[in-house]
C-alpha cells in the first residue's frame, strides 16, 4: 500500500484550480459556445410528438 496517508484519485489530490492558465479560460468560453448553440437550436418533431403523447 502506498505510505502518505492519500488515496489516489480522491478530490484532495486533484489539482486545485486559480492558477490563471489560459487553457482553463478558453475550455470555458468553449464550453459556453457550444450551450449557446444548443439552447438556439430547435426541438426536432420527433420529440415534440413524444413529449405530445405524455399530456
């Protein structure tokens, strides 16, 4: 068993965030981007019948 008294893989281990690397910022803004086109995006028929039959 590994000495140190951690888990591997449990939160505390995981690196902490703030660190001001621009890669975090552009996933974020990525991120954005992509909810942004799927909330302008419309509900296909299909759907909209499906959620029809639950009514």
């Amino acid at each position: 068993m590994a000495s140190g008294g951690k888990t591997p893989g449990k939160p505390d281990d995981r690196p902490q965030g703030g660190s001001g690397d621009p890669s975090k910022s552009d996933i974020g803004d990525a991120l954005r981007s992509a909810y942004e086109d799927a909330v302008k995006e419309d509900i296909p028929a299909e759907m909209l019948d499906l959620l029809g039959k639950l009514d």
